[in-house]
C-alpha cells in the first residue's frame, strides 16, 4: 500500500522544480522530496529520473499550449465568453493531466479536442441548431456514459480486443497523423479549393476542380523558420543531445524572437504584454444543467428528438473513445509500455482519468476533454511517468496568468517536433505483416485513413471495418472478437447518423 502524500506538497515541490531546474545545472532536491516523488511515480522502475521527467512535461506543454487559445476561438463561434472558455480549457486540462499522473502514472496530457470542439460549435449548435448550453449538456451526458463504461471495464475490454495487428497499425498512423499535423502547422502543405481546373501557382499550390489538393510550399519566413527548426532538432537528435526536443523549441524560439523583434520579420511570434487578469469562470460554470431541458424536449416530435440527442451522443462518445484509445495505443507503442500482447497495463485508470475529464470540462465550461496526441512529444524526450503528465498539468495552471508570454513560442517552432515525433513513431510499420493481404489490408487503411480524413476515430473505424469483413468473407468469423461487431455497428451508425 503507497503512503498517503499530500497533494498541496507534491503540488508545490513540482513547480518549484519546474522553476529552479533551469537555474541551475545540476538538479537539486532533497531526500525527502526524492522518496515522495519514488514512491509516487516509480521513476528507477520506469529508468528515468525528475530531469528527464520534467523537460518531457515541459516539451508536452510547449507542443499542445496552442490549445489554451484556439479552443476559446472555436467555441466562441456557438455565444460562449471567450475569456471563461480559456479558463476553462485551461482548469479542465490540468484536472485531467493531474488525473492521468495520479491514477495512471502515465505521461499522457489531456486537453479539449480538437475536432471535437469544431464538432460542439459548428454541428451541434450550427446545423442542429441546439444551444451551447444543450451542448455542454450533451458533453456531460457522454461524459458520465465514459464513466460508467469505464468502471464496468467495457473501455479495457475494448482495448483488450483490438487484434495486434490494428495496434501496431494505430501507432503508425497516429505518426503519420502527428507529422501530418507537424507539415500543416509549419505552412510546408497548402490547401485550396479551386472552380475548376488544375493550376500551378508560384507558392507551389495546386488548384483542381473544387478539391482540396496538398501541395508543399517553402516560402514564408515563418516556414523557413520551421525548416530551419526541423534541421536543428535533426542535428540535436542523432548527436543524442539530451533533451534535444525542447532544446529545439527554444532554439528555434530564440531565433524567431529575433527575426520578429529584431528584423521585423514576421514569423508568429507576438510580444508579451505582461501577466494577465484571471478571467471569471461564472459564464459558463454549471451551465450544462440549462442545457438538459432542450436537449431532451422533443419539441419536433420524440422520433426526431430523440434520433438527434443519439446521434450527437454517439459521435460524442466514439470519437473521444477511439481517440483516447488510439493515442494510448500507438504513444505506449513509442514508448515500449505495451506488454507482449499489445495490450497496455493499468489501462484502466487512464481511461477513467478521461473520462471524469470530460465531466469536469462540461461543468467548467469546454468541450471533451481528451487525451492528447502531442503527448507523443514528451514521450519521445524520455517521460515515462505521471511526473511528466503532473508538470505539464501545473504549467496549465500557470498558463491562466502567464498566456500572454506563450506568444513567444511560435508555431513554427513546435511544428517540427511533430514532424520528428512522427518519423520516430514509425518504428511499429515493421512489425505489421505486409506479405498477408488479410493483415496488410485493414492496417494499410487504418494507417492511411488516420491523416487524409484528419481524424483518428475514422481511421480506427476503417480498420475495424475492413478486419472484420474480410474475416468474414473469409470464413474466419470466429477469429474476430464479438465486441468488433459490435464496434463495427456502432461505426455503421455514426457514419449514416451523422452524415
């Protein structure tokens, strides 16, 4: 049985931690803060150490910070207070975070989707036309659903009947997923939609028949900052310098404050204004329970009524559980968490963390909270523990008066760290059997489909699909587990739901 520790002291000793390490070369800490933090976090078992764990936790906030102001942009679109949506986001994923270090001891960030908060503001209270009080509603309702889920082992067991194959898949395709995101962010991939004929313009975009078309782009000083970044953090990583991820960012930082400040060239950073006010939580706290009467009113009749709440509580629910699922999968795959059958130790308690997250955002006031997959950045600088998950989580607390100075961390700077962390959660690609069409087919599909549909729950859902049908067409129906068929109907539904 663990010692009772309290969580103020731990609490306090990290951000001290946080602000001291880099003051001084050597780590310092004393005997007691050393056992606490062993006995909590099992750092010797897990071959890391505070330093280690520390720098990772910074790296996962520095990757995912961009999250404190988009979410607030996105969800502001529905009537919801921009500055309460930000301390929302902000209080909701330390909850989270905190959560997954205590009950996990995993270094996996939670914070609101993205994806899911365009879904919240753009669906559910654009095209359907439902409130954004309804919609918190209906957050808490899948939230509970999570719970409940979690408790009765079902999400474990989901997890648990994921043949090998489709894991090993989902970790390549959240790599390229990852690095997809990581060309996006640093303007190397353009996109634009076009009336009608195929066009090669200057910038290297290419214009097609109303279609979107990728197409690589090097000018812009922000993207070259990016390069440039890129190059750094490659040079860092095969000359094994420790902590080369975040060494990066704030190389790469360094010199696009300097471009900005100093040059005039624009690259995205914006100077600080200073520590700013703590916005209220009041508009959008508890707001959620005005919710439940129009989102269970049937005011169009209980047939339609009640076909609209399911199908926003289905997408709600599959997307958060095969997103959490596949970024827990393929980020414990880079790591080396998974044991000889895949399957991830103390899935349970991860799983359990998300899910009360996504309770505890609705009543704040912010979409699902989610695992994320940036997490993949911490863990490729070394975290292996919830000490990294606890860092990250305390500098979302300080981020509620210090966002103004995370300006000076440029997209371009973060962007390469997922193109990096891409390439390195490639390894998996090697241990999928391409020679067997049976295994190659959904694995393919699953790695594909994760990026061009720009979402991990669909990716997931093909491979599912396509598993399951071709063990079928092949007379192998007992070799699938009974819960894919039911995953696969679920999919099913959802697609001709929401669609």
């Amino acid at each position: 049985m663990r010692p009772p520790i309290s969580f103020y002291s731990l609490l306090m000793y990290n951000i001290h931690s946080v602000c001291s390490w880099g003051l001084s070369p050597k780590y310092v800490f004393d005997e007691r803060s050393s056992i606490v933090l062993e006995k909590l976090f099992h750092l010797k078992e897990n071959h890391t150490n505070v330093k280690t764990e520390v720098m990772a936790g910074l790296t996962s906030f520095f990757t995912m910070a961009y999250i404190i102001f988009v979410n607030p942009q996105i969800l502001s679109a529905s009537g919801m207070d921009a500055g309460a949506v930000m301390l929302a986001t902000c209080v909701s994923a330390a909850i989270g975070t905190f959560l997954m270090a205590f009950l996990a001891n995993y270094p996996f960030a939670l914070a609101p989707g993205m994806g899911l908060n365009a879904f919240f503001a753009y669906t559910i209270c654009g095209s359907m036309g439902y409130s954004w009080q309804a919609a918190l509603a209906a957050v808490f309702t899948s939230g509970c659903i999570f719970v409940l889920i979690t408790v009765t082992g079902v999400r474990e067991a989901i997890v648990r009947a994921i043949p090998k194959s489709l894991k090993n898949a989902i970790s390549v395709g959240i790599g390229f997923f990852i690095a997809f995101i990581g060309l996006k962010n640093a303007g190397l991939l353009k996109f634009t939609i076009d009336p009608g004929n195929y066009t090669l313009l200057d910038s290297g975009t290419v214009l097609a028949n109303a279609t979107p078309i990728p197409a690589f782009n090097f000018t812009g000083a922000s993207t070259q900052l990016a390069i440039f970044g890129l190059v750094v953090l490659a040079i860092l990583y095969v000359r094994q310098v420790k902590g080369s991820l975040f060494v990066g960012i704030l190389a790469t930082s360094a010199v696009g404050c300097l471009l900005q400040f100093g040059l005039g060239i624009d690259v995205g950073v914006s100077a600080p204004t200073g520590l700013s006010s703590i916005p209220s939580l009041a508009p959008t706290f508890g707001q959620f329970v005005k919710g439940f009467g129009e989102l269970f009113n049937f005011q169009e009749g209980f047939a339609v009524g009640l076909t609209s709440v399911i199908s926003v509580l289905i997408a709600l629910v599959l997307v958060d559980m095969f997103d959490t699922i596949g970024t827990l999968i393929g980020t414990a795959a880079r790591a080396g968490m998974l044991d000889e059958e895949g399957n991830l130790p103390r899935a349970n308690g991860a799983l359990m963390a998300d899910a009360i997250a996504t309770v505890c955002g609705a009543v704040m006031g912010t979409s699902t909270v989610t695992t994320f997959v940036e997490s993949a950045s911490g863990v490729s600088e070394g975290g292996r523990t919830g000490l990294t998950a606890l860092t990250t989580g305390v500098l979302f607390l300080a981020a509620v008066v210090a966002a103004p100075f995370l300006g000076l961390i440029p997209t371009a700077a973060t962007a390469p760290v997922l193109i990096v962390v891409g390439v390195l959660m490639m390894a998996n690609v090697r241990e999928i059997d391409w020679l067997d069409f049976e295994t190659a087919m959904p694995a393919f599909l699953t790695i594909a489909c994760m990026p061009f549909a720009y979402s991990i729950a669909d990716g997931i859902a093909a491979g599912f699909l396509f598993y399951t049908l071709i063990k079928l067409f092949r007379g192998k129906a007992k070799e699938v587990h009974p819960i894919l068929y039911v995953l696969c109907v679920l999919f099913v539904l959802r697609f001709i739901i929401v669609m």
